[in-house]
C-alpha cells in the first residue's frame, strides 16, 4: 500500500482499536515476526511476497502467497482466499471462470509478440490489448485500443518489452465503462453492491481510455448511475462475478458495457486500494457515508467472517 494510504489507515483504525501497527514485510524475519506476533486481524495490502531473484517473478512457484501463508497460521485477515485472487492475477483466468458461471465477458486471447499472422489474428478488429497480469490499468494508454495489424504488433511487443508480461487481447467494447465496490457483511450473510460510472478525459485520439496516466492524473469523472435498470444490470454481472470467483470480504469489479448497452465483465480487483479510490468513491456515492465508516465496515465484516469459521 502507500503510505499516505497506511497512515490514513493507521490513524483512523487507531481511533477505534486499542493497538494498531504497521509492519513493512521486505525479509523473511519479519515473517516469523508477523507469525510470533498472532495478530487478531491483518488488513492485506498484497497478493504474494518473495525475497529473491527466484521467487518475485510472476511465474515463479516459489513466491509466497500472503492468504495462503496467513492461513496456514491461522492468522485472521482482510479480503479473498489465495484460490480467488490466484483467478484475479491472472486476468484470463478470471474471464474464463466468470464465463463458465454464465457472465458475459468479452471474446479474447493471449498473445506475445510474433505469435500471430495478420491473417491468424481470431477476432475483428477493433480489439483492446492490455497485459495479462498487471493491475491498477499499468500497461494501459492510447495505444492499447487498435484498429490494425500494425497497430497490433506494436502495443503487443510494447507490454512485453515494458510490463514482460503477454497481453489479454479482447473484443473491444465501445460503450461505457463501470467499476462496482462489493463488500460482504457476514453477520447477515449478505452483500452491499455499489457501483458508478466512470468517464475518462478524451485522449489525443478522442477515445475515452482509462489507462495508468489517466487514474494516477485523477482526471476522470465518477458518477452515480441514475438509470435503475442499468445500476441493477451492472450490480448483478458484478455480484455473480465476484461470487464466480469465490470471492470473500470486500472487492471491485470492472464493468464495460458494447454498443447495445449489455455490460460485460472485464476484470476484478479483490485486493483493491483502501485509501480513498475507487472503492471508496462507490460506497460514498451510494450511501453517502465518511471514509471512517468503510474501513470499520471491512474490519468488522472480517471480524464476523472470523468468529463464524470457528
């Protein structure tokens, strides 16, 4: 996380809880650090850890799957399983499990440079290429949307050189563009679904693309959805998706509707940032609620999930 964003968790849990700390994982002592200590809850900022050469890169099965490791140790924490958010890292993945649940998601597949022919390429152009793996639109701009062949080698050979990750090339969707924070509450065993709209800043092309510059600008509008029909289609692919997923606690999911106004899944964010982003913008938006309270909603909702295990 960043740390304005640990310090405005730091301050505000420490409102509300008797002993609050922030520990920085960088070697494996702090580990065995986390294990002696048995924290009563962690708030995960992180999907894996690794220390070395052999175990940070993303392919790598010798990285250190933070839910994976808390649950070994029976250490109580925030969010999704390492089942879920293995579906989420890997954006493929996620489609194909969403797909199998009976959510729309846009036609795609994998590619890395020099794969394809022109005349190979297995969907019409236009066509949206973003990397496989990377998340918080990193590998995203106003390259990504391609009309050619051309324009195709060049964004493809671009991830791979840039992100060193393939890319997830899909079928692009022209209409527009959602992100839905979902947050369980398990002491009624139920869900708060809160979607907006998002509307990206027109680029030099005079497409509207949310890529990496785009969200570190903060440049684009979130809207509340006025339309119930489209807030109850776009919460209920979100719910599903999230639910294909197996995911558990709190979340976002990516919505982007084609040209008939039919929403489709794009990705999930089950690790999504606590600071105040996106998803603090949907559960403000719809329930008019402070920062304050979502983060003691996601605490206490994980709190709940933990005694109903026991």
């Amino acid at each position: 996380m960043p740390g304005r964003t640990l310090d405005l968790l730091y301050k505000t849990l420490s409102n509300y809880y008797s002993k609050v700390e922030i520990l920085i994982i960088e070697r494996e002592k702090e580990l065995k650090e986390l294990i002696r200590k048995k924290p009563d809850l962690i708030i995960s900022g992180i999907k894996y850890l690794g220390f070395d050469l052999n175990s940070i890169q993303r392919n790598s099965t010798n990285k250190i799957w933070f839910s994976d490791f808390l649950d070994k140790y029976e250490i109580p924490y925030t969010g999704s399983s390492k089942k879920s958010i293995e579906f989420e890292f890997d954006k493929s993945k996620a489609k194909d499990i969403v797909s199998e649940y009976g959510c729309n998601t846009a036609p795609f597949f994998i590619t890395k440079p020099d794969q394809y022919t022109q005349d190979e390429i297995p969907i019409d152009f236009p066509l949206f290429i973003k990397p496989l793996y990377e998340g918080d639109s990193r590998g995203v701009d106003f390259n990504s949307l391609v009309y050619n062949f051309e324009e195709f080698q060049r964004k493809v050979s671009s991830i791979f050189e840039n992100q060193g990750t393939v890319s997830l090339v899909e079928k692009y969707l022209n209409g527009k563009e959602y992100t839905v924070a979902i947050f369980q509450d398990f002491k009624v065993n139920s869900y708060q679904v809160y979607p907006m709209e998002l509307l990206a800043e027109k680029n030099i092309k005079g497409d509207r693309i949310l890529g990496f510059a785009d969200k570190i600008a903060d440049n684009e509008l979130s809207l509340k959805i006025k339309n119930e029909d489209v807030k109850n289609r776009v919460s209920k692919l979100a719910l599903d998706s999230f639910k294909a997923l197996g995911a558990k606690g709190y979340g976002r999911i990516d919505i982007k509707m084609d040209e008939k106004d039919v929403p489709y899944f794009l990705e999930a964010n089950l690790i999504p940032g606590l600071g105040t982003g996106y998803l603090y913008r949907c559960y403000n938006l719809n329930t008019g609620r402070i920062y304050e309270q979502m983060i003691l909603d996601i605490v206490r909702n994980a709190f709940e999930s933990n005694t109903a295990n026991r």
